[in-house]
C-alpha cells in the first residue's frame, strides 16, 4: 500500500545515501500506511473484507492480526519514525540502524566480483 501512497502523493519520503545501515529511505510523510492508529484501522477493514467475501470469522482475525502484525515488525526495524497515534509522537527501535554498515568502496566491491568469479 506503502508504494502507491508514494506514487498518488499522499506520502513522501526521500532517498539518503546511507540514511540506516540497511536502506536509503527517510520516511518524510507516511501516516495512512504506517501509524499505529491506521494500522488498527487497516486491520479491522481488512478483517470485516475477508469475513465478508467468505463469511470465516475465526480467518478474518487472523487477517486481521496478519495485517497488525506488520506494524509491530515495522516497530522493531525502524528508526524512530512511525507515527504514533498523537501526531508528535514517533515510534521505533530501529533494527535497521544497528546492522552492520556494508562497506561501498570500490575496492571491496572489486574484490567480492573477483571472488564471485572464481567460484564460478
């Protein structure tokens, strides 16, 4: 949903070299695809869609807590940039920031090609 909010407008991030250890990306704007508030929203929509299309309760909160789920998984590998359900308030532990930075010099990426190579 994330990437066709980004494509309507809707919400904006920007690309930064080396923004986290794993990803460029600086969520800027992301409020209908990531706040806490939206993601219980999203849930109970997504919950009442299944149950209505197949008429399963027991399935429909499982999607539910599927789609709430992501959330919590966002929690623990974003900085702290979720919104939260007060507009100021921003969530994460930022997994992402305590990976280890892999090295962008062209030395190294010399040396993995020549290893690769050779393995082939």
């Amino acid at each position: 949903m994330w990437p066709v909010l980004v494509l309507l407008g809707v919400e904006r991030f920007r690309i930064v070299p080396a923004f986290t250890a794993i990803n460029p990306f600086d969520f800027v704007y992301y409020p209908w695809s990531h706040s806490l508030l939206m993601t219980a929203v999203w849930a109970v929509l997504f919950a009442i869609a299944y149950q209505t299309a197949t008429g399963d309760r027991a399935g429909a909160m499982w999607v539910g807590i599927a789609v709430a789920s992501h959330w919590v998984l966002d929690c623990i590998t974003h900085r702290p940039d979720l919104p939260s359900i007060r507009r100021e308030e921003r969530l994460g532990l930022g997994l992402w920031q305590s990976l280890p930075r892999l090295s962008r010099s062209r030395i190294d990426v010399r040396g993995r090609d020549r290893a690769l190579s050779a393995v082939h």
